[in-house]
C-alpha cells in the first residue's frame, strides 16, 4: 500500500515510510506479542518519513522476516509492518 492509501484508511495511522516507497505500519498486534532481533540497520528517521517517530529514530530490518521493521528512539522500541492492500 502507499502512504497515501494508509492514510485514506485512517487518517491518524502511525507508519514509517521508507526511502523506496514502501510504508510499514504500527498497532498490529500479534507482531507485539514476539520477540524480534534487529538485523540490518536501514537509517534514521528524516522530517516526513514518519507520522509519529522522531526524527533521528534509527530503523533496522526484523532478523526473522523482512516484512517487519523495528525504530528505535530513546529508550523506546517499536515495531512496523509492511503496509500490504488486502
């Protein structure tokens, strides 16, 4: 899905968009309940990537499957899915 099909289904959506395109969101529920490892580092959060990371938010690809992403900010840690249409 882009960002602006997200966006259509709910105005508020906390996503990540990266520098391809893609869009991952966040509020997913069953990705919360596992533990995952970060692999490769993606980069920072720049102004307009994200509707509720900081900027400078470091970005890593899940180690288990590619389709989950993992920011982290301070001391906080959240985890993004990738925004596939149904």
């Amino acid at each position: 899905m882009s960002k602006s099909q997200v966006l259509k289904n709910n105005s508020e959506a906390d996503y990540v968009q990266l520098e391809h395109g893609e869009v991952y969101t966040h509020g997913v529920g069953w990705i919360e309940e596992k533990e995952w490892s970060k692999g490769e580092r993606l980069g920072i959060v720049e102004e307009g990537m994200a509707s509720h990371l900081p900027q400078g938010a470091v970005l890593y690809r899940s180690k288990e499957t590619p389709v989950i992403i993992i920011a982290e900010y301070g001391n906080k840690t959240k985890r993004y899915l990738f925004a596939s249409g149904e």
